[in-house]
C-alpha cells in the first residue's frame, strides 16, 4: 500500500487510447501507463469494466496518443467512452489521423503517436495488465504533456506552496 501511495504521487502522464476493430470503434484517457525500461515492453493497466478490454485482448493493436496539457477538458470528457464506445470516428470533439503502421483513427493534434501490438493480457485484481510491444513511434510536435496527480498529492503541494499548474 505504501509502495502504491508513492507511484500515486508521480504525476502521470495522460493518453488517449485508440482502439478499432469491426464492430468496436473507442477513445478514451488512460494514465497507468509507462515503458518497461529493461524488457523492452510497454504496459497499460485498465479497469476491468472498461467496454474495450475484450476488444484489445482480440485485435492485439492500440494506438497511444500524447495529449497536449491545453486539451485537458476534452480528454477528461472522453472518460465517458470507458463505460460505452464511441459510435463513429466522427464523433470525436477534435480532427483525428490515422496511425503510421496500423490506420488506427489517432488525435490529429497529438504531440507523439505509438502503436502497440500486445503481447500479454492479464486480469489483476481490477484491472487488466496489457503488455505490448513499440510497432511505431511518431514525435509530431512539442508542447507540456497532460499529466494526471492525485488530488490529495495536489492539496498538499499547494499547502507547501509549490502546487502543479492547473491547464
């Protein structure tokens, strides 16, 4: 618990999973992300309950998108497509672009695009553990990342007068 109270600290950041497949179309925010330095893997945990999890295990393809912090409102409304998928492309708030490698509908205004292939899938607890594997990665443009704290970590940053900046 401890160990999960201090990775909670770490501000996190905040991408935009694209998932599509025949039938399933979805985007939505996802922090509990990050590179796994020395196996050369990637790992994404996602809640059990999101609509998405039996499509990812099937298709084995995502497409990341880094989100400028400037689009945080946007993202964090896209958190509804955890419970429901969207039901077409055009239905996004922003112009999307295809993925470099899969066609993976990705955020136009992106900072960087990764595509993973998942090589793992297993449920933990409440989440899924996805592993996957860099198929591409694209540096598009510079800019402050979303990046996601928790509020009681925030609360006590501003307490000590060096709080995060609110986008």
């Amino acid at each position: 618990a401890q160990q999960l109270m201090i990775a909670y600290l770490c501000p996190r950041p905040v991408v935009l999973v694209s998932v599509d497949a025949p039938g399933h179309r979805n985007m939505f925010p996802m922090d509990l992300i990050g590179p796994l330095e020395r196996s050369g893997l990637f790992s994404l945990a996602l809640r059990n309950t999101n609509v998405s999890v039996p499509t990812m295990r099937e298709v084995r393809r995502v497409a990341l998108s880094s989100i400028p912090a400037t689009m945080k409102t946007v993202v964090y409304k896209l958190a509804e497509h955890h419970k429901q998928p969207l039901p077409d492309w055009d239905a996004l708030p922003f112009p999307n672009r295809r993925s470099r490698e899969f066609g993976i509908p990705a955020v136009a205004a992106a900072l960087r695009i990764q595509e993973l292939t998942i090589v793992h899938s297993q449920e933990v607890g409440s989440h899924t553990l996805f592993l996957g594997r860099i198929v591409s990665d694209e540096n598009l443009a510079e800019g402050a990342q979303l990046h996601h704290t928790a509020g009681f970590h925030q609360a006590y940053r501003r307490r000590q007068g060096m709080s995060f900046a609110d986008v």
